[in-house]
C-alpha cells in the first residue's frame, strides 16, 4: 500500500484495463478454439485380437470299470491319482466258490488224461486181442467142418463169439475215440476249465486301460453287483480343455488356432493349446458352444477338472491403424463414425473396421496414421465445429507387450 501511493491513480486504472483486456481475449480466443477434448493419435501398431473364456481340464475319454460278478471286496489295490497299466488289479472279491470249481475241472480232465484214457485204451486193446482169437478159433473150425470131424453147430457158435468180439472192439474204439487227445470228451472237459478259470479271473478287478485313477466306490467289505461303476480312469493320451464359449464370439473362433491357458491353480506357469473341436450346435440354456482345446505337451501339474483361464488367438495383425473403442460411434456392420481432428476442426468421418474387441479395433479404411480422433466418439458436436485437443495415450491392455507395440484386442 506504501508503494501503490507514489504511483498516480491514472497509471492504476490503465493497468488494471490492460488485464482486463488481456484476459477477455485470452477467454474469446478460447472460446474461438471451442472446447479441449481428450483425443488418440491413429498410429500403427501390433495387433492381436483373442477370445476370453474359462474352461476346465478333461482327458479325451474316461473308463469306467465295474465287477461282471457279484461278490464281497476282499481287497483293493489303487487310489485315487494312482497311475495304472492295462491289465493291473484294481481290487479283489472273494473267490472260495471260483477257486472249488477249478480245483474240480482240473480233476476232471486229469481223470481223463490219467485215468479215462489210458483205461479205454487197455479195453480196446483187451478187445482187439479177443477178436483176434475168435476169428482164428472160426477159422480153424471152418477147416475141421470140411473134413467132416465136427457139426456145423459147433462152427455157427464160433461165428458167433466171433461177432461178440468185433462188436466189443467197436464199443471200445468208440469210448477209447472220445477220450484221445482233442477229441470230444477231452474238448468238453478243457472247455469247463477254461469256463471255471475264466469265472475266477472275473473276481480280480482289472484295469481295461492305460491311465489315472480318478475315483474308486470300492472298500474292502463291500458287496458289489455287476452294473456299478467301483472305478473312474482317466485314459492316458492328449489332454484337452473344455471351453463353454458364448455363442456370440463362434464367427471369431476356427479350428487350428493357438490359445495360451493359465490354470488357476498356477498362474505363473502358461502352457499352449490349439482349437481341435466346436461343437456343431448351441446349448440352448446357456447360449454357449462346446469348445475343447488340444493341450501338448501337458504339464505334469494338470489334474483332472483344474479351472482353466484361456486366451485364444483369433486373429492378428504385424501393422494395423488402431483405434480405442471409445473413440467409435454407430457401430453396425463393420462401419463406424468417429470424430477425426483436422486443422482444429472436427470432421465426422465413416470408419471401416477389422478386427474387433471390447478395448480397440482395427480401422481398414477411413483413416490414417497421424490423425487425431476424438476419444469420445458420440460426443455432442457439429460437423465442423473448432475444438482444442488434449492428447492422450492410447490405452494398452496389461498384457500387452509394450516393447513391441503390440495390443491385445480381447473379447469375452
């Protein structure tokens, strides 16, 4: 106040004038520019577009293995995570029924072979050598009846015993014929062996395939039926990833696409997929479609039903004109309206798009790299109308790779 006293009034005044003027042409210079709005530079950049979905871990098939016999679990073998071979014993039943019957069919044909057999041999034998006597004895008398020193009697009673002889070495070539080796009798006992060994094999639980156990419903003590599954093996071979993928990004989606998938479990430890299948129809209480991808190599940490994140690839680009959603309006068809800023002024220009996601798309035509468009799109203006630009950055997603000026393009 001191200092402002030395000074004339006069000089106050024009001073405060000159401020006054200033600040009204600053302020009409302004509203001249028209309004400052956030605006994105169109540059080119790396683009990928991926689907997003959440799926889970499954094998190709699963075996479900049961008993074809009832009885009582006298032990059980695996659990579950268990890695088995074709072939291996699941579990036990009781088998004292089993065993008894093979025990009695071995007997059976032993008898045969040691005792049936060479039995039937000895009385073919014993026959054979009866016959030969009787023919000879006929023989003979036939000789004596000719010389007249015997009735004819006497050589009809050889004929006779002779007959006897023959047909008691056919009854015995028959019996001896069905106890050798392949014959009927033989075949008949072999076949009841195997029936009774074959139903004692039934009492061991085996595993029909290479793979993991994935559950068991069997306990030693427990009575089970044929028809009830005791175990769930999941079959060695290519994993796959099962995808309910909504049915509004199918047209993005095509077999043979590589994916990237972080199971939950692991989020630090990525593996790859491809596309390998897409269901031919739509769930229709859900919306979606089934998706599976083929996982290889499989990393030693999947388990059966993990939670899966997957980002498929979809589409890519080395060099697209990229432009943030936001920055579009009217999108329908592949056409977009934005607010292109030439000259200070804003221009509504038709846009043609590419690839397309929830954070940004790829413009094919309508614009070049180096222009501005403003970042809201559907803001209020006229065609024409003067506008300030506050330059932003084009958003990039957290998984983009900034080093490469690359940008995920994401649906989900």
């Amino acid at each position: 106040m001191v200092i402002l006293k030395h000074f004339p009034r006069r000089a106050i005044w024009i001073a405060l004038a000159v401020v006054a003027l200033a600040l009204l042409a600053f302020g009409l210079l302004r509203h001249w520019q028209g309004p400052q709005l956030a605006a994105y530079e169109v540059a080119t950049r790396q683009l990928v577009q991926t689907v997003v979905a959440t799926g889970r871990v499954v094998s190709v098939s699963r075996a479900q293995v049961g008993s074809q016999i009832s009885g009582v679990v006298v032990e059980r073998r695996v659990r579950e995570g268990d890695l088995v071979q074709a072939g291996d014993i699941l579990a036990v039943l009781r088998a004292d029924d089993q065993q008894a019957a093979v025990r009695e069919a071995e007997a059976a044909l032993a008898q045969l072979r040691q005792g049936s057999r060479p039995q039937a041999q000895a009385v073919l034998r014993d026959a054979q050598a009866r016959l030969l006597q009787a023919s000879r004895e006929t023989q003979r008398r036939r000789t004596l009846l000719k010389q007249q020193l015997i009735a004819r009697e006497t050589l009809e009673q050889s004929v006779e015993a002779e007959t006897a002889a023959r047909a008691s070495v056919e009854q015995a070539q028959a019996v001896a014929g069905m106890l050798e080796a392949g014959a009927p009798g033989e075949t008949v006992a072999s076949e009841r062996l195997a029936a009774a060994r074959a139903a004692l094999g039934k009492t061991f639980i085996r595993a029909q395939v290479a793979g993991t156990v994935l559950t068991r419903n069997a306990e030693p003590g427990d009575v089970v039926q044929p028809g009830k599954v005791l175990f769930e093996i999941a079959r060695q071979g290519d994993t796959e990833v099962l995808v309910p993928l909504d049915e509004k990004n199918l047209g993005a989606i095509a077999l043979g696409q590589p994916a990237q998938c972080i199971a939950d479990a692991f989020p630090d430890r990525p593996f790859k997929a491809i596309v390998a299948f897409i269901a031919p129809s739509v769930d229709p209480q859900r919306g979606t479609v089934e998706m599976r991808l083929k996982v290889s190599p499989v990393p030693g940490d999947l388990r059966q039903d993990m939670t899966v994140s997957v980002n498929v690839q979809t589409g890519r680009r080395e060099a697209a004109l990229v432009v943030p959603n936001d920055a579009l309006a009217a999108v329908a068809g592949g056409k977009a309206m934005a607010w292109v800023v030439r000259g200070g002024k804003v221009i509504r220009t038709q846009v043609t798009l590419g690839l397309r996601g929830l954070t940004a798309s790829e413009v094919v035509s309508g614009l070049k790299a180096g222009d501005l468009v403003l970042a809201d799109g559907a803001a209020d203006l006229a065609d024409g109308q003067r506008v300030r630009v506050d330059r932003q950055k084009v958003p990039m997603a957290d998984t983009g790779d900034a080093s490469r000026n690359e940008l995920p393009v994401r649906f989900n």
